[in-house]
C-alpha cells in the first residue's frame, strides 16, 4: 500500500508518495521528473525489504509547485536544497536516489549536503549538467537525437496523442513501448487541466533545457565520501554507459550496475535486482 500527499519544503510543495512504514529507515527518490520515473515494482520491493520509500515530483512536475517551466525561478542547486529539506522532514539521513536529471540533482545534493544522506543511487544519468558533454564523455546518440527530436510534438491537449508520442519516442530510445504508453497515460492523468508548457515538462522534462545547472560539480566527485551505486542500461543511447563509467570510477567506492536489457528507464523486471544492489550501499 503507499500513501500520497505534498510536503512543504524551501516555500515550494513537493508531490510524495510513500510505500512501507513510518519507522523503517528512508529511501527518498527524486523523480526524473516526475515520481513516476520509479517504477512501483521497485519502490514496493524496497519496502517489503523493511524500507520506507518516498518518491517526489521535481519542481514544474507532476503534483509538486508549478509556475512558468518555460522561465524556471530557480535552479539546480536549489532542486538540490529541496532533497536535502525533504530528508530532513524524514528524519535523516535518508539513502537518496535520483534517476536521469533526478541523478544530477542527487549529484549535487549529496555534495552540498553530505551529512543528509546515509547512501546515493545514480540511475542513467551523469557526470555534467544537460547541454554538451565533456570532451571525455560520450554524448548523445546524433541518429537517435535526429530521430528523436525531428518528430513533430504532439497536441498537448489530446491525451491519446501525447500517449502514443511517449511510445513511439521509446522505440527510438530503445526502450519498452508498451511500459512508455501505460506510464505516459499515468503522468497525464496526475496533472489535468494543465497547460501545454507543462504537460511538456512532465512528459519530456523540459524545464531542464532552461535551468540555472551551475557551477560543474564533476571535479568535487572524488570528495564524496557517501557510498554510492551507479545504475544504467547497457542500451542507453541517449547517455551511453560511458557516463556511468566516468561516475563509478570517479566516485571514490562507487559500484556500478550495468542492465543488459535497459535503455533509459528502469524497467519493472529489474525491480528485484536492483532493489537488491541499492541494500548494499
């Protein structure tokens, strides 16, 4: 069973969800945006190991404060700050999880803010803020970027097209069709009414293309003293496995978890063994 609501933090409400007891220690996932990048097999799995897991919408996502994601009034260290303040309303410190640009903000957290989080999990994500990637890292897949965003948008007004726009948008990523579909029909339902700069956001993480992300952070990672797990899909064409590479090798400690099947997104089947991993951090 999980239980939702908003939580208050740094003037902003925060979209939660929780699964597992209020006594057991916390795992708080940070949404990549929206909460909904963790899939429910892995947030229920984690609790029936004795875990209580919150999942939260990002700022401009899902059931958390929204206001202009074309025109963000804050930026990626302040995306951090709300993490930090979100565990300490937990009572932490909490093992911290961020996936795809909730990796970044976990990044950024977890140096800003060592002493509120036990443990870090990095999901798809890496070691730079969105835009060009070091000379060092591989960047994005150009055949797939043409593909995918040579594609018109769809009518951010009709559910069924933003639908099946998310299905045909994983094919291009390599990733499951069908779990995009169910899952795209899910965050259009959590925001209704919304206008169509939102239901980008939620759907397409936008907000990130416009975001304040600095100062770097890469060149602090060998002075995170918090034991990590870094997690990305082997088929990852949009940030190849050579960012979580970078990330494993340059996080002092850090183990890395290559998925064979996995491109972008965590899928259900691999509930199990990463839940797995992420109790040994």
């Amino acid at each position: 069973m999980s239980t939702g609501g908003v939580v208050e933090v740094n003037g902003v409400a925060l979209g939660v969800e929780s699964f597992g007891p209020e006594d057991r220690p916390p795992v708080l996932l940070a949404g990549g945006p929206t909460m909904l990048s963790w899939p429910d097999e892995l947030c229920e799995r984690l609790a029936a190991e004795g875990r209580r897991v919150v999942r939260y919408d990002l700022r401009d996502s899902g059931r958390s404060t929204t206001a202009d994601p074309q025109a963000p009034g804050y930026t990626l260290r302040d995306l951090a700050a709300d993490a930090a303040a979100l565990a300490g309303a937990l009572g932490g410190p909490v093992h911290l999880a961020g996936i795809g640009v909730g990796g970044m903000v976990a990044q950024v957290a977890a140096l800003d803010r060592p002493d509120a989080f036990s443990a870090l999990t990095l999901v798809g994500t890496r070691p730079v803020a969105p835009g060009p990637a070091d000379p060092d890292l591989p960047d994005h897949d150009p055949a797939v970027m043409g593909r995918l965003f040579g594609r018109p948008l769809p009518d951010w007004s009709d559910r069924a097209a933003v639908v099946e726009s998310a299905a045909v948008g994983a094919e291009i990523l390599g990733d499951d069709p069908a779990v995009a579909r169910a899952l795209a029909g899910r965050i259009w339902d959590r925001t209704p009414g919304a206008a169509p700069p939102v239901r980008a956001a939620n759907h397409l993480g936008t907000v990130f293309a416009r975001l304040d992300c600095a100062p770097r952070w890469r060149e602090r990672l060998p002075d995170l003293a918090t034991p990590t797990l870094v997690v990305h899909g082997a088929r990852n064409r949009f940030f190849p496995v050579g960012n979580a590479e970078a990330l494993a090798r340059e996080i002092p400690d850090a183990r890395l978890l290559v998925l064979p099947d996995a491109a972008t997104t965590l899928l259900p089947t691999s509930a199990d063994l990463v839940a797995a991993a992420m109790l040994t951090r």
